[in-house]
C-alpha cells in the first residue's frame, strides 16, 4: 500500500541512531505489537516496535472499543472463548482502570420466552464473569424494571418489550494500546516503511527502514522477529516475501457517532440475525452506533454507501423512535477485523488467534486473528515461548500512561 493511503507523519525526526540492535523485533504497534512489548520488557528482554504508521493508529482505533467476555458466545455455544475473555476482562479492569470504566449494557428481548432464555444465558454470563475489580455499586445487573426500561425513548413504538442488563467495560482501545507501549522500554520506530530484509542461517537477521518522516535510512537488527500485522499481514507477506498464501478473511464493521439523545443513559446491545449484535452506546458526550458486518480485502476500507444505509435500516427497525436520519453525525469509522480464513460468511469465522511458526524463517512468528480483550494474554504466552519465562507481574503491573510525546516512549 502506497504512502497516500496511510497518514502523513508528523514533521521532525527520529532522534534514534542509524543502527540498532534487539533480541525481538516486532512489525505492528496495535494491540498485539504494543502488548508484546510490555511482555518482553517485563521479561527484561530488550524489543523494538516498529509501525509505517503511529503506535494504536491503525485497527487498534477502530474496534468496538469493549473489553468483553463476547456474550454473542452464549449464542455459538463457545463458551470456552467467553469464558477466557472474562477471565481477561477482569485483568484489564486491574492494570488499567484509568482506560476502563465498567457499564451496564441492556439486552432487549421481543417476546417473554426470548427474555426468559436472556435472563438465564446472561445470568451465567455474569456468574462466570463476576470478577469485576472496581465495580460501581450503583449500577444493576440482571432484570430491568418495567418503568426503568419504559422511560428510555429507545424503548418506544419498537419491538422490545423489556431488557435484562449484563455487565461489560468500555475502554478507549487507541489510549490503551499506546499505555501498554508507554509500560515497555521499546525502542518505537513509528512511521517507519520497511525496505528490505536481510536473511541469515537463522532465518530473518536484519531489515532496513525508511523514516518516512525525513527518508532516513536505519537498520534494525534482531535474533527474533513477531510479526503483529492484523489484517495487513498477507499483503505484507506478499510484498516482502512473493507469498501468496492466503492466511486471513477480513472483515468490516462501521461506527457512526450521533448527537446525544436525552434519555439514553445505558447502552443497548441487541441481537440480530447471523448472530451479530447491533450495539447503541452514550459514550464521550455522543451516540455510538454500529457494527455491520462485510468483507473486504484489504486492511482500509472505507464506509460504502450500503453499509451506512444497513445501518439506519437496522437502528429504524428495532429503535424507530429515535429519528435516526435526522440526528447530526458528528464523526464514522470503519474497522477491519482480521479473521482466520475458512469456509462461510465471516459473521461465522471465529475471533480466536493462532500464533504460527512461519515455514521458511524459524526465527519469524505471526500473530493471525486475535481480539481486543484477549490480546494481552496471547502476547503473555508468547512471550513466555520466546523467552522461556513466565511472568506473574503481567496480570498485575499497573499500566503507564502515555503522555503524548512519542519520544517518552522510544
């Protein structure tokens, strides 16, 4: 992908030297790229962080923004998935809750039998995730009070007929990416383009970078290399190394930001067909609402008209009250999911990761798939492969914050 589609960089230069050398380099500084780092310094490994981009620019800005266990499992009897994910939300909850804030989501059900089925699927829900550090005692979980739910204007003229409520953290994923950065001693080569590797017995042994700040040519050199590329992993491959193997499926999933609408306190996630979950969220002073589901075949994709126009179409069908077309749209976003690539719609394609030994380079791993919550805890493991050490500090060490000079955290 060429430099026009990628934001500029900022002006200034990179402050570091021309040659440097790591025991882990790392290609990505989204989630999985930023939490290695954490990992590997928490290991007293030394790493380097490398993006053409900024640290969190990238699909790291633009998922859901949930930290969860994935209550759309229930319905795909993958429990063993959600379960991991509460298991992690609880982690996130204790080492950043300066970028998390637990919340209440309502789940609307049509019908008494679909809110009986709610109430039982999300009471396990949240028996199995009822660790909770830091939860506020105001919010109620379980069934929603008939005058409560009624005096939410979302409730009116549709087909819901009550909610059951579940718990789940918001975060602000871009501001947490760049803390798990900010809690590694990383040397960050951001908006750096990669030009050309050098292999050696071992496999990969060195790639010269291109500052796409000032043209300034470096050298970065490493014994191993993680590549955490999300859904530009197989053009990456593709470019660098003639593979054409196809590795992922992509998929797209929009959000639209809308005025606040009076009365909207909670968030709603309600179910739709092909097991996705249409999420309405007051979050920042505004109205988030998405995801649609499309696949896509490249890592920026931008909205098309008819996902948008989905969009209205589902939030006037179950929420006809809010005059959706006439609110302001205040900003939209598109993110790309990279799914393990099988067989099917993608709304299907598990959000599992797989972390595969690359055939021709055995020094080389790529982190494929993967979500959000459950990004530290990948990392976690496979910095506990490459460096033979476990790390009990990971699931405890408070983040730092980032404080928005880059240069803090090279």
């Amino acid at each position: 992908m060429s430099d026009a589609h990628w934001p500029a960089p900022p002006s200034g230069s990179c402050p570091l030297p021309a040659a440097l050398e790591v025991e882990v380099a790392i290609l990505g500084a989204g989630i999985h790229g930023a939490a290695l780092a954490r990992e590997l310094t928490l290991r007293g490994v030394s790493c380097a962080l490398v993006d053409r981009g900024e640290v969190g620019g990238g699909t790291s800005q633009w998922s859901s923004q949930l930290l969860h266990g994935g209550i759309r499992y229930l319905l795909t009897g993958d429990i063993r998935q959600m379960r991991e994910g509460l298991v992690e939300r609880a982690t996130w909850a204790r080492i950043a809750p300066r970028r998390c804030r637990w919340e209440a989501f309502w789940m609307p059900h049509r019908f008494w039998a679909e809110g009986l089925a709610h109430r039982f699927g999300i009471g396990l829900y949240d028996h199995w995730g009822a660790e909770r550090p830091g939860w506020p005692p105001e919010l109620a979980l379980g069934h929603v009070p008939p005058a409560a739910f009624a005096a939410d204007p979302r409730s009116a003229g549709g087909p819901f007929r009550g909610a059951t409520a579940y718990a789940d953290l918001i975060t602000w994923d871009r501001d947490l990416t760049r803390d798990l950065a900010a809690s590694s001693q990383a040397r960050v080569l951001d908006f750096h383009e990669p030009e050309r590797f050098e292999e050696g017995e071992g496999g990969l042994k060195a790639l010269t970078l291109r500052d796409r700040r000032d043209g300034t040519l470096r050298r970065l050199a490493a014994r191993r290399w993680v590549f955490a590329l999300g859904p530009w992993t197989d053009g990456a491959l593709s470019r660098w190394f003639g593979e054409t193997r196809q590795r992922l499926r992509l998929s797209s999933g929009i959000h639209l930001w809308f005025d606040p609408v009076p009365g909207c306190e909670r968030p709603w996630a309600i179910r739709r067909p092909k097991g996705r979950i249409l999420f309405v969220i007051p979050r920042d002073g505004l109205l988030q609402a998405g995801t649609t589901e499309r696949e896509v075949e490249v890592g920026w994709a931008p909205i098309v008209a008819s996902e948008r126009e989905e969009l209205f179409q589902a939030l006037e069908a179950n929420l006809p009250a809010v005059p959706w077309r006439q609110l302001p749209i205040r900003s939209e976003e598109s993110g790309v999911r990279p799914l393990l690539a099988a067989g099917g719609a993608t709304s299907h394609l598990s959000r599992e990761a797989v972390l595969e030994k690359h055939g021709r380079f055995p020094n080389l791993t790529l982190v494929l798939g993967g979500k959000l919550t459950t990004a530290r805890a990948l990392m976690d493991r496979l910095a506990t492969e490459l460096t033979g050490s476990r790390c009990e500090a990971s699931v405890t060490e408070p983040l730092s914050l980032w404080d928005g000079h880059p240069a803090q955290i090279r």
